[in-house]
C-alpha cells in the first residue's frame, strides 16, 4: 500500500512539475497586447487576426494576444499609455489625437504611431426605407445610434453630427453596431450610424429585418465645408447592391483604418510582425479572417497615413520599397 501511495505521489508531483515548466516557458514570452474594437467590428477581426496568424504564434520571443475594447479612441488612448503595445485605429483619429484636437480633450498623445494601413472605413448610416429621414437635418428629434462610446465611429460620429448642427439635437444611443441594428429592428432606434469596411454585418442584420436606405453622407457636409477643414477624410461611393434593397450606389465618406504601436515596442517587434502578415499566405489568412482584408497590400501598405511610422514600420516599408 505504501508503495502503491508512493508512486501516486511521484506522478503527481511530475504533473506539477510539468505543469509549472509549461508555464514558465509561457510567462517567458514577452505579451503584447492588441486592442480591438466591439464584438461584431471590423476592427476586432483585424487584432484577432493578426494574433491568431499561425505564423505569429509560431514566434517564440513574444505572444500577441488580441482583446475587445471600445475602438478607435478608447485604443489610442491605450497605445499611447502602453496599456496596449497595439491598437486599431482612424487615420483621423491618430492625427487629432497627435495634435491635442481630440473633442473635449486638448491632450497631445504623441505615443501612438502608425504601423500600416488595414482598410477604408466608410461612414454609414442607416434609415428604414420611406421613413422620412433624407437628410442630416431629419434627423431632429429621431433616436439614433451613435456608435460604442470610446470608438472611432462614436468620435466621427460626433464630429460630422455638430459640425452639421445636430448633435444635440437627437437622443443619442451609444452603442455597439450588432446592438444597434436590433434596435433598429425593433423599432427602438430611428437610424444608426457606422464607421465600418462595408459588406457590414450588423446592415447586412437590419436589411434582413427591414427595408432599409443608406444617406448620403457626402453632398451635404461638402456643401457645408466638412471636408476641407478635416482633409484626411476622402470621398467614396458604397456600391450598388452592397446591402439588401439598396440598389445604388451612396455617396459617402471614409477614414483609413490603421495599426498602431506604442513608440516604446522595440522595432524588431514591429519589423517581424509586418514580415509574417505582409506575406501571401499573411493576408490570405487576414482575407480569410474578414473579406474588408482585401484592401491590404504591400503596395497600400502606408495608405491613409498622415502622421510618424513607428521605426520597425520604417524600416519593414522602405525594404518593400513604399517608403523612400
């Protein structure tokens, strides 16, 4: 009997040595975060993407895990106090945020540099067909969905809403893009905004529940001036039959979505991240993770960026030959 507790006792004790040797190795690699955006988001399937990429877990220096976070803004923020090694983020977002013309917030945060360009972000918004809503100014009084406090949809959201006088003028709901289009089907939201790579899931969701259209959200503002004074929002067309109903194309608007770094992660960091993803079988993987991958390229591997390359990105770019 002795002998037999004897050797239950060993097999134990080398489970839990085996236990605490597979941890430490794991604790051994340096994690660097990537915040995402909210479930359902374009920019959570991005982070995720890039931290599921076999060839990024294969690295054994480091492990970068992907988490949910509000977007856009709520990631610079995170980047720039190293919450976050990496982020998702506007284009526009990064450059207010650099310059301290965030709203309500005059705080420069130069921590956050720019990596590489995922995709074009258009704005949507989205009205129930024959609803009476063909302009900004219908929105007057009408609930809507603004966007998840914290994300870029929500800030840009914002800023094209007050810079056309309706901000405060409609009952606001904060929001995510899945939650909003349930609303919006249940007849508790009027409209919804999103800032988002279309085919969109969360329209794709209300135009199965209801007959929807999209604003168009250029003619106005460019009337009104929107785009030059925030030059680095650029025009776009969704096409026709993108969503259910919607059968042609709708002026609107983009941002580029970008990643972003801490300047703090080391370069080499950086460099070997861009050399497994910027590869064929990198963004066939992305593509694979969401179709809005198609538009990552070597060649648009800068697209959209208007403020300082993290060196690891510089260098990764100008071997590519993008960056002179």
């Amino acid at each position: 009997m002795r002998n037999k507790f004897f050797t239950i006792a060993i097999g134990v004790c080398a489970v839990l040595m085996m236990t605490m040797t597979f941890t430490a190795d794991v604790n051994a690699k340096t994690m660097y975060k990537f915040g995402g955006g909210p479930a359902g988001g374009t920019f959570q399937f991005m982070a995720g993407g890039i931290s599921t990429y076999p060839g990024v877990k294969a690295i054994k220096e480091f492990r970068v895990l992907a988490g949910a976070s509000g977007g856009s803004t709520e990631n610079v923020r995170k980047v720039d106090t190293g919450a976050y090694a990496f982020g998702v983020s506007y284009s526009g977002d990064v450059f207010l945020a650099r310059n301290g013309l965030m709203t309500n917030d005059t705080t420069k945060y130069e921590n956050v540099l720019a990596v590489a360009y995922f995709y074009g972000a258009p704005a949507h918004l989205v009205v129930k067909k024959g609803g009476g809503i063909k302009s900004l100014k219908d929105l007057e009084g009408k609930k809507v969905g603004v966007g998840n406090a914290g994300s870029g949809a929500f800030a840009n959201c914002e800023l094209l809403f007050n810079y056309m006088g309706v901000w405060d003028k409609i009952e606001r709901n904060a929001m995510g893009y899945n939650d909003a289009a349930a609303a919006f089907g249940n007849n508790q939201l009027d409209a919804f905004w999103l800032f988002v790579g279309y085919p969109s899931g969360a329209v794709i969701m209300a135009a199965q529940q209801n007959d929807i259209e999209l604003l168009d959200l250029y003619t106005e503002p460019e009337a009104a001036g929107f785009f030059e004074k925030y030059p680095y929002l650029s025009k776009l067309d969704i096409p026709a039959g993108t969503y259910k109903g919607v059968d042609a194309p709708v002026p609107s608007y983009q941002d580029s979505a970008l990643w972003t770094a801490n300047k703090d992660v080391p370069a080499e960091v950086v460099y070997t991240l861009l050399s497994k993803i910027y590869t064929p079988e990198g963004l066939a993987h992305m593509v694979n993770v969401k179709k809005t991958a198609k538009s990552m390229s070597i060649e648009d591997g800068i697209k959209g960026v208007v403020t300082p390359l993290h060196p690891g990105a510089e260098k990764f770019w100008k071997e590519k030959g993008v960056l002179k």
